[in-house]
C-alpha cells in the first residue's frame, strides 16, 4: 500500500484548474499556501512575455513543471502539417523563455483519417521538433489521451502507443506524461509504467478523479476522491518506476471553476493529502 | 475494400434507435419501409407481454436479433450480485418468450471497485445464468463498452477482456457484441475479431458513429457517415472473420429523438447503404 504524500512539497496545479484566475493571482495563491510547483496553460500568460510570467511566477517560489501545451500534428495536407511543426517550435521557444523544461503535448487527430495514419504524423510532427526541443533544453511529453478524445483531439490513446512513439524516436528529450484521468482503465497501466520506468521516459504525472457519471466529456472532471480513479494506486506505480517528480492536479471543471477558488485551493491541497 | 451492403436483408435496428415510437409503431414503420431485423430494448414491450410482443413484430415479418440487455453483475454485497443473477435469469426468460435468439449483456461496473475485480465479479455472473441460457436456448453476449463507461457500466472496456470471460467460461451460448462505438480507438481491433472469429464467439454487430465533437457521454450517437468511425472497413473485417448475422443500428442521440422519426427512418436506410 503506497503510503499518503508526505506533504505538500511535490503539489504542482496546471492552471486550468483554477482557471477564474489570472496567472498573477494563481502564482500568488498557489505560492501562499505552500503549493510547490505549477503548470502553465500557453494562454495563461496572454497580456504578458513568456519571460516575465517566468519571473512572476519564480517570485512566488513556484517551480515551473511544464508548459502546456504543444502537440496537433496531423491534418490533412503537407502545408498545415508543416504550420503544426512551426506552432510546435513557437510553444518550445516560449517553454525556454518562459523556464518551463517540459513542454505537454496533446497530440491530436484529424476527424476520419484513420488513427494509425494520425499516429504516423505525430511520430512525423514530434521528430522535426526534435532538435528544436534538444538545443532549446525543453523536454516533450506525449499525453496519451483517453479513448473518448481520439476523433480528434490525440491518436495516441494508451501509453503503450505512445511508448512505441518514444522507442521509434529514441531521445533522451522525449517521454510520456501520464494522466489518470486518461489512462487508469487500461488493465496494462502497471506493465506499461513499468516499461516506461526502464525506458526512463516518465517525464510527468497528473491526477485528477473521474466522477460517475460524468455529463460533461471535456469540463466534467473531479477533485481526487470525488471518483472511482486508484490515484494513490496508480501513484505507486509510478514512484517504482522511479519517478520523482511532481505530482500535478490538473482538472477541467466547469463546476469547480464555478465554485470559491480560495476554498477550492484549500480543498485541492486537503484531497492532494487524502487521496493521491 | 468491403464493398456496400447490396441491400436492406442484413439492416436491423435497435428499438432505442426511434425511441419516441411505442413498439407497435417501430415494428410497423420498420417492417413497411424494408428493414428485416429488430432489437428490442427491454423496456419497449412495457405494457404488452414478450410473447405478445414477439408475435406483434413477427407479423411485420421482422426477424428478432436479440434482447437488450442484461448484465450489471458487480454489486457491493452477494445478496446484490445474486439479486443481479436472479434478474438475468428473467431477462432470459422474456428473451426465450419474446423469440429473442441473443440477450445483449452490458456487464456493469461498481464505481470505486477495481476494475479487475468487477471484472470477476462479471464472469462469477455469466457462469451462474449460463445452464439457463442453454436450457431457454438464448445466447448471451458480452459487450464491450467504450472506456469512458468504466467507472460505472461495464468494467469490460475490450474485446481482449470480452475474450477472456469467453475463454475462461468456454459455452456455445456465449460470445461478444462488437459495436463499432464502443472498440473503434483500439489498435488491436482487427486482430481482436479475427480472434473471435477462430472461437466462434462473434454473435452481434452494431453500427452508429463517433461525432466530434460528442457532446453527451450517452446520448449523442452519430448516423453512419456523421462521425470518424471506419465502419465499413470494421464490417469487412467482422464478415471476414465468418459473421453472417445482422448489421445492427443502434443509436442512442436525443438529437436525432427530436427529429422526424419517419424521416430519420428514411434517413438511416440511406445511411446504411452508404457507410456501413
């Protein structure tokens, strides 16, 4: 049985989850309440330079995991394909400027084709930014996103499938950001995080709950302990496979977007302790 | 390339597909417009008896392709789960006196119950209600439903873990549903029906498609030829693995309920000869 966390000290909130706030308040609030680390949503940052939202938010003593988030590979003509990998390039930049040494990537799908031809353009799209993510010292993370989002928002729906973009591509600047929220159905999860753990390519963690029933496919997920997710579980998987990063909420709600943040904050931290 | 169905013979509809007609109207509407087949919802026959209903839907000269459904098994307590065998020996019962060849079984999931052990849970369920199912003479069929139904009704997410129940309780009364909606995204889709095919477990078909984006987790199904499901090719790969049986529309949209249901009928006959 994995024990609770500790404390605080590997807390990361994406942004999105508290998404009413600026990103200046989010820094503050997280910073003030012993919250460690933060996710930035690319559009968080809007009215100001990558560069000063990495300052702000350092100023709060946050850590900065990751960027999110790059990725939309496929579409169906070389031209757009080739914008895709220009855009990819553009969020790697900003990942570097912004102090981000992770940039997530939602891989995309383009409606109708089939998926194996999708997955064929990511592997494409992820190799000719490569060398960009590598000279810019910024990881990548292929998300592999549940089953319910391969029309089109990823190809890449189990971890195995992203394991085998990784072990194509081979390079210490790619890995896999794992999501429970994405992948605690699968009866391969274990066997699949332990591979990840020997092929060193578990770059990132996030949790969140799946609620029963779930009426919205995009704004419905929970805070941990409000679903039927084995995050903490899932979590000891991860750490023996050697992971010892953050562990990062990351929950679209239009309901708990709704609700107080300040006691919603609260709230997160007290089900972080609980049940992840 | 699988060609386009010639015709109409292999066309079956599910009654929850024109939910807003009674019985006696689907029947009617069904067997005057060319379709052969009808699956009926266990709730549709409400104030008729299934023996009534079986003779009223074969003088519209419609084949009955099975009764749906029963399943749910897991449950937090024996009483429960046996409860739950007792009501599947009922759901046999009005299949056998409704002239239903096929219950459809959608197995059910305990929410915060890991999935391996519904999953047993599942198994302990069909093993009891088998000898039934033989002696009334009606199959039982297994079927996997897409992942983001896991958490609460079916822990049965795969053809692979469909399989399994089958291989491990091995009957000539049980076998799969393969609906399209549900195992599209899987990577091992084709292997995993030329599987069935070898052990002879393939016994239902169902067709609709996947829209992006889906709005509803339940209730926004899309008319073949809507969505970004590759039907015909799975169709190709299901009659490839020797299944001669009905090709099932089953489409859960209250989208399309709030339609026209003549012309919606119109519509789905269009759309089966032109996508499925």
């Amino acid at each position: 049985m994995t024990p609770a966390p500790h404390d605080l000290s590997r807390l990361c909130i994406h942004t999105a989850t508290t998404k009413p706030w600026g990103i200046e308040e989010a820094a503050r609030r997280y910073g003030g309440s012993g919250v460690k680390g933060i996710t930035v949503w690319r559009t968080a940052y809007a009215d100001r330079t990558p560069a000063a939202a990495g300052a702000l938010i350092r100023d709060h003593g946050l850590s900065i995991v990751s960027l999110c988030r790059g990725g939309f590979f496929p579409a169906g003509s070389a031209e757009e394909r080739s914008r895709a990998i220009d855009e990819n390039r553009r969020c790697i930049d900003e990942a570097a400027e912004l102090g981000a040494p992770l940039v997530v990537l939602v891989c995309g799908s383009l409606p109708g084709q089939p998926l194996s031809e999708s997955r064929r353009q990511i592997a494409e799209g992820v190799a000719a930014v490569l060398a960009h993510a590598a000279a810019a010292r910024v990881r990548l993370a292929i998300e592999p996103l549940h089953p319910m989002y391969a029309g089109d928002r990823s190809a890449v729906n189990t971890v195995g499938q992203a394991r085998a973009i990784c072990n194509q591509l081979r390079s210490p600047w790619l890995g896999i950001a794992l999501d429970v929220y994405h992948t605690w159905w699968d009866d391969s999860l274990e066997e699949e995080i332990r591979a990840c753990g020997r092929e060193g390519t578990l770059f990132a963690f996030h949790i969140s709950d799946w609620r029963t029933p779930t009426v919205d496919i995009l704004e419905d997920r929970g805070l941990m302990g409000e679903g039927c997710i084995p995050i903490r579980q899932i979590r000891g998987w991860v750490e023996a496979a050697g992971f010892r990063g953050f562990n990062e909420v990351e929950i679209f709600s239009r309901r708990l977007w709704a609700s107080d943040q300040a006691r919603y904050l609260e709230d997160i931290k007290a089900a972080y302790l609980a049940h992840a």
